[in-house]
C-alpha cells in the first residue's frame, strides 16, 4: 500500500484524498514548512513515503522539490494543480508528475500507484512507464474510461495518430484489469509479413507445410488467460479478418493444418491509426468485425493539440534518460522548451522523446539550451569540451547517434517517407535503410505528405 504525503495549506485536503483512493493508500498531511520533517521523521521510522502529493499553489521553487525528494529517500513528487498551467509548474520545479485539481478518482489512483515501489506496488503496475502522461481534461476523462473499462472483459479498439501512445494505453487497461497477472502479448499487424502473419497469430500443426517440423502455438495461444493487442489493426487481411472474428464469437480458433479447434480465453485490444470506417465503405476492412471491436472506443488525441503538456512530456524524458546516458543534464532552458512547444511534432509523443534524447546527447551543460535543439529547419551542434571521464566508445556511439538521427530525418522529409526512393538516393540496402529507421523510432507516416 503506498504511503502519501499531501502537502497543502488545507487539512481538508488529505480527507478528499483518501476518500478517492478508497482505502488503496495510507494517507498523511502536513503543511509545506514541515514537510521535510514528516519525510525525515518517516524513513527513521521505517516507513518512508512513496509519494508526496504537492499542492501547487504557492508554486514550489526546484529548490524545494529537490529538498523533498533528498529528505524523503528519492520520494516522488506529483504537484496538484489546476490545468492548464499545471504542466509547466511541474517542468520548472522538476516535480515528476503532475495531477489535475478538482481531483478525478481514476487518474488520481493512477498517479500515486505509479509512485509505489516494485516492493510494494501491486503487481498490475510493476512498470512505471506504462502511465500516460498529460494534464488537463482530456487526461481525466481518458483515465476515468480506462478504470470504467478495465474492470470488464469488454474489446477496446483505441484510435489515434502514429506516436500518441496506443500501445501505453492497451498496457495501462490490460495492468488495471483482473488479467493483470497474465501475458500481455503485442501483435503488430503492419509489422509482419501477410504470409507469415496468419502462422504468426494461430500457429500450425506438424506437417502443416513444408517447413513445419512441429507443432507451433501461435502468439494467440500465447495470450492465453491474458490480453492479446492488435496494433494496426486496420493493416490485418481479409482473410485473417474472418478468423478473429471467430476468435471474437466464440473463442475459439483453429491452427494451420490442424483439424480440431481450441478454446482460449483472452481479451482482445486493438489499435490503429487509420480510419476503419472508411475502410469499411472500401471493403477492405469487414463490417461485422468493426462492430466487434468497436465495443469500447478510444480516442487519443494528437501532440499538437495538447501543447500544455509538451512541458510536463519533456522533464519525464530528462528523468529517463538522463541516468541512461550517464549526464548530469536534468533540466531545460526556457529558449529550448520555447521551441518544442512551437513545433507541432507531426510523429507526436514519441518523436518528442527522440527529440529530447537527441538533445541530451550533445548538451555540455546540466540543462538543455535552445542550440542543443535539434527540429527540421535546425542542425545538431556539439559544443563544449569533450567529457573525457567517459569512455571513448561510449562518446562516440552517442556522436553517431545523433548523426544518424539527424541524416535519417533529412533524408526522410525530402522524399516524403518514400523508403526506396531514400535507400537509392543514400546509397543504401533498402533492408538496412529499414533497420536504422526502427532503430532510432522515427515512424515513416509522419514524412509523407497529407
């Protein structure tokens, strides 16, 4: 059960958050002036805070939220405020979270179960990087589906751009649900070969074609008792249509070769980021299969259209990687996330995060300038003198990164995603031009021309 501080000017505060929670957290209170005592006065005792719930008004300095987190042991601090200012309140101040005020039940519950240890936490959110981020109404209302969703075996079809997070959003339901224990399985349908897909997701018998040595259970199969997630859905064939339909119906399906069906109970999510209706009018997406997994619509909506969260998406980011690269960089001036927040990021959350890595990468400083921004019209710069407490190898690899980052995303918006057209115009295997592309998490759809 996680242990919560709230830090706020009313006592009245503390009530309405354990009446949210129902029970799933301890909850305290202290005001802002004694809150280092009641962290320190926590870990002497053995029972150290998860989380520090802080109010955002007066807004706290990064000073301060620095001196929280050290006093209270690495606790993580999620600033209550109202929206839209909350994002960058929580940038500026470095808190990690950020929750919006009036309370919603369902994001608040998310938010202070993110912040419980692997120790402690329940084991449907053993991964901290499977909660959403964002600010505002439409963060609330999408975790108020979810935990109405998540409780019932219902098909969840979520829609949305390339990069606004469909994947996060199918493990969030699948961690909040009674499957929390089971196999979370992904299936990218755009991702496998049609020939080989069906194989893929059903499996085969021995014997069931040439190469077929032995029985194989399919990724179906694999999902048994748990959650199978359909992404890009829209790309799946007709024909594999007309079998996860019966999978849909009946739960039952039938593997290649094979002359008996079997049964598996799981729970199917699917994503896309196309327009099934249209599809449909087309023929190349069945109707009856659209109503099976149009159940429980989601809808996500584009980076560009939430920019209030750029700032809160950004500091997440920092506290990622910045372990992972080894730097002192925890921060950004506000030059730099000036120009996040005026590019509109066609490739959404996740060409953000490649952005910010980028930048990471050749900033010589502890935060992030405007000059270490690297978005199309600019060039990466590596400034500052080499850090020669690191390894060679290391730097090295970091320079060509960033190279290639930069040289693929070029390449890519002169000839508006078109994969071959850019391998012959790089000199370049197709297949290799592919695997650097995946590599570095650039999606194709967000070069080509609307």
């Amino acid at each position: 059960m996680p242990r919560v501080l709230v830090v706020d000017r009313s006592p009245q505060t503390r009530d309405v958050v354990a009446q949210l929670l129902g029970g799933a957290s301890e909850v305290t209170y202290t005001a802002r002036d004694e809150a280092t005592a009641q962290l320190r006065a926590g870990i002497a005792a053995g029972q150290p805070y998860d989380v520090v719930l802080l109010e955002a008004e007066p807004a706290p300095t990064g000073a301060q939220v620095r001196e929280l987190i050290t006093q209270g042991g690495g606790v993580r601090v999620v600033l209550a405020a109202p929206p839209p200012d909350g994002a960058a309140i929580a940038a500026r101040c470095g808190a990690a979270d950020v929750v919006a005020r009036p309370f919603s039940a369902a994001e608040l519950a998310f938010r202070v179960g993110r912040s419980a240890p692997p120790d402690r936490a329940e084991k449907r959110r053993t991964r901290k990087s499977d909660v959403l981020i964002g600010t505002g109404a439409w963060i609330k209302e999408l975790y108020d589906r979810i935990s109405m969703v998540a409780a019932t075996d219902a098909t969840v079809a979520i829609f949305g751009e390339s990069g606004t997070g469909k994947e996060l959003v199918a493990r969030t339901i699948h961690n909040s649900s009674r499957r929390h224990e089971a196999p979370f399985v992904v299936v990218n349908c755009a991702a496998i070969p049609e020939a080989l897909l069906e194989d893929e997701l059903f499996g085969h018998v021995r014997g069931a074609f040439t190469d077929a040595t032995r029985d194989r259970d399919g990724l179906l199969a694999a999902a048994h008792t748990g959650t199978l997630f359909l992404d890009e859905i829209g790309e799946l064939p007709l024909a594999l249509q007309a079998k996860l339909l019966r999978v849909l119906q009946s739960q039952e399906f039938r593997r290649i070769g094979d002359d008996q069906d079997r049964q598996v109970d799981v729970r199917i999510v699917t994503a896309t980021n196309r327009d099934l209706e249209q599809l449909v009018g087309s023929g190349s997406f069945r109707q009856d299969l659209y109503y099976r997994i149009n159940v429980f619509p989601l809808q996500l909506p584009p980076l560009r259209a939430r920019p209030e969260d750029v700032p809160l998406l950004v500091q997440h980011f920092i506290h990622k990687y910045r372990d992972r690269l080894g730097k002192a960089c925890d921060g950004i001036s506000p030059a730099a996330l000036a120009r996040f927040q005026a590019y509109g990021f066609p490739g959404n959350v996740r060409e953000l995060e490649n952005k910010v890595h980028q930048a990471m990468v050749v900033a010589a400083g502890s935060i992030i300038e405007e000059e270490d921004v690297a978005l199309p019209g600019g060039r990466v710069v590596i400034r500052g003198r080499v850090d020669l407490s690191r390894p060679f190898r290391e730097l090295k690899q970091e320079a060509i990164d960033a190279f290639e980052t930069q040289y693929l995303n070029e390449l890519l918006t002169e000839h508006q995603g078109n994969l071959a057209q850019a391998a012959r115009a790089a000199g370049m295997d197709r297949k290799n031009l592919w695997a650097l592309v995946v590599r570095h998490g650039l999606d194709r759809a967000q070069f080509k021309k609307a």
